[in-house]
C-alpha cells in the first residue's frame, strides 16, 4: 500500500480528500465482502461476530445486512483493536484452560468497565474547584427541560465506557430535533470537521419505527438508514446519505441513560437523543476532575453527575 501516493493525491483539496477516503471506503468494504462471501455461503451462518480494528468501520458493517439478507444478527466487539486483546485472553483463559462454563448475557456484555468513584470521591473533587463552579441538586426532569430548551450538557455517570464509543456514561448530550444543534455542538464544544455526524442515542423498542432495520447496536457499530418519513424529525443526527450509527439503549444495558430518553420521548415523541462523547480534541473523560476540566475548558451549559443529582454550572452564570 502506498500511503506516500494516495496522500499526495489528497493534499490536493478538500475535495481530493474527501475523493480519497471515498474511494478507500469502497475498497475496504470490497476486500471483506471477499474475504468473508465463501464461508457464509458454506457454512450457511445466520449469526456472524466481527472484531478487529476494521470492525470500527461502521459504514461497511450495516451493509453486512444488505450483502447478505440470511444474516440475521452481527455481533461487534465494543472493543474491536489492541486494547480488547486483553478481554479476549481473560476469555480465552477462563473458558478454555480453565474449562469455566460459557456465559450468557441479559442484553449484553457490559461495556461499563470503568474505576467506580464514590460521592465521596465527587464532592472532594468539586471542592477544589469551588471558586469556579456553582453546584445543584437536580433530578432527571430538570435535565430533559435543559435538552428541550437547547442546552448543551455534559454527563457523568458510575463507571466509564471501554472502547472507542461514548455510551451514555461520558458522553455530551442535546437535543437532536434542532439543524442547528449539529453545529453548535460542534463551534461550542467538539471543534470537528463540519461533515463529521453525531450520533442517535435510541431506545431499543423504538428502532423499528425509526430505522429500515430493527438491529441492536449497543456499542454504536452499525450505520443504518433512517426511514425517510423519520428524517426531517432528528435532522441533527442524519448523516447526508441519510443514516445514522445509531447506539440502541435497553434499561438492563443503562438503566439511568434508557429511563433519561424514556422521559425525553414522554415530553417531546422523540425516542432519540443526540450523544457524542465528552471530550474535546483528547481522549474521553475519565476522572471527576478531567470531566470538571472538560467542562470549563468549553462552552458546554451544564456538567450532570446523574448518579448524585448534582449538576455543575459557571459560577458566572445564573
């Protein structure tokens, strides 16, 4: 692969660029149907698993479906490169050198791996940072009024996700019925390139009346059209060709983030909220204080730790 060549060809433009990365797309979605046509068809499978860096392609592994309409559920790794080599030998060890039975999920294997900090933990952290910051106690109702009312807020909530993906756990949040609202998120908080989507955040049941497809995607791994009559509803989480890499909620996954668009969806009619994951330009939130340094170092309205009601202002603003 001459990387030299197509990078050349890119720095032309934009537009080479854009002309680049399109047509690498295709080739990689070309080369795995190859690579994996002859053993569905031998084997006649009608569940597959994909992992491996090349699984985080999104794009490629929702038109699995289309390739193969006798697939009916893919599994995705929410973990899919280097760093899940370490779950899957943990695995690999217990179930076939120590013989431990397999292991079945409710829902899913839980992505929520994170250090578990304590309100103690919380409250040592925010009063550190006490002459900044103006601290409330709130419930989950005054949450979604700030999302209908166009806030943009940031969460924090138990243990964080592993993987590349925000889940609900750290994650920025606003409400996906506004155009608009893509770009604000974007000048306010993320700083990404203007034609990077967002995602939808959708309770599970409520896939089939939004989507072509009724899939699980716990871990935000497939792009799937939306149903067209859907579209012009959630236009801040549509991507230009019409679909959306979706991340679909059940109560067993999170309970907290599936009953906070429960309520969302009882006040508006819309299952849906826009997630993306809270950061900007670094890695995802870990710590109380990187989630407090976050918050300040942007524009974003408010910072909620869910699990103690506690939501976190400016002290400047009222």
């Amino acid at each position: 692969f001459d990387y030299k060549k197509f990078k050349k060809i890119a720095d032309k433009s934009e537009q080479d660029t854009f002309d680049v990365a399109s047509s690498l797309q295709k080739a990689t979605e070309i080369k795995f149907k190859e690579l994996i046509t002859p053993y569905i068809k031998k084997y006649d499978y009608k569940n597959i698993c994909i992992t491996g860096g090349v699984s985080l392609n999104c794009v490629m592994a929702g038109k699995i479906y289309d390739w193969f309409p006798e697939i009916e559920q893919i599994y995705a790794d929410p973990i899919p490169y280097d760093a899940g080599l370490t779950l899957g030998s943990a695995r690999y060890l217990w179930h076939h050198v120590m013989d431990n039975p397999r292991i079945k999920w409710e829902d899913n294997s839980s992505p929520y791996l994170g250090a578990q900090y304590t309100p103690q933990d919380i409250l040592n952290t925010l009063d550190k940072y006490k002459n900044k910051i103006i601290v409330e106690k709130v419930n989950d109702d005054f949450i979604v009024d700030k999302l209908i009312d166009k806030k943009i807020i940031s969460v924090f909530n138990s243990r964080s996700e592993s993987g590349r993906r925000a889940l609900g756990n750290r994650s920025i949040l606003a409400d996906p019925r506004h155009k608009e609202t893509k770009d604000i998120v974007n000048e306010r908080v993320k700083h990404r390139q203007w034609f990077r989507p967002f995602a939808p955040s959708i309770l599970r049941e409520e896939v089939k009346n939004w989507f072509e497809r009724d899939i699980n995607s716990p871990y935000m791994s497939f792009a799937i059209p939306f149903k067209k009559e859907k579209i012009d509803e959630v236009p801040a989480v549509v991507h230009f060709d019409g679909s959306a890499r979706l991340q679909t909620v059940t109560k067993n996954d999170n309970s907290w983030y599936y009953n906070l668009i429960s309520l969302f969806n009882k006040k508006t009619g819309v299952p849906i909220l826009l997630n993306t994951s809270f950061n900007d330009r670094e890695p995802i939130v870990e710590t109380p204080e990187n989630a407090i340094n976050c918050f300040l170092g942007t524009d974003i309205d408010y910072l909620y730790f869910s699990e103690h009601n506690l939501i976190i202002y400016r002290n400047d603003k009222n």
